[in-house]
C-alpha cells in the first residue's frame, strides 16, 4: 500500500483484503492517544505497558492520526502499521 513515488494528482487504487472492492484512503483521528492491545489485557488509563502499542502520529495540540483505508462494501478498516511500531 506504499503511495510514495506517484505524481501529483496520481491515484493507485487500493483493493480491499477482504472482498476485493475498491478502499478509500484517509485518516483515523482522536484527540487522545491511539492504542492497540490485546483483547486479553485490561485498559490502563496512564502509560503504555507490556503489550500495548501505541499507533499513530502523536501531537499534544493536534491529537492523534493514522493513515488507514476503508472499504464501504464489507465495512473493513486496514491501516499499515509498520511506520508507527
């Protein structure tokens, strides 16, 4: 899913996973942190611990983003983490 090294105004379709249906690109964004951790552990309300990971571009004044893709047709959400772990 790398965009990097289209022109200007170029598009790469991105296929979803799931169905194969077109996916939209854009942003996930929250104005607190963005943590993944396994269904397994409980929820800890200050500091990432053992199997947290925290996702995403952090800033105190603009919250938290991660560029992701969404599929319309099966309601999937994919997000390529690899730049934030």
């Amino acid at each position: 899913m790398d965009l990097k090294g289209l022109e200007p105004g170029e598009r790469k379709q991105i296929v979803c996973p799931f169905c194969g249906s077109e996916m939209t690109s854009g942003k996930v964004r929250t104005t607190h942190r963005l943590r993944w951790l396994p269904a397994s552990k409980k929820q800890r309300l200050l500091a990432t611990v053992g199997d947290e990971a925290l996702l995403g571009e952090n800033s105190f004044w603009r919250g938290c983003s991660l560029d992701a893709h969404v599929c319309t047709s099966c309601k999937k959400l994919v997000a390529d983490l690899q730049a934030y772990l």
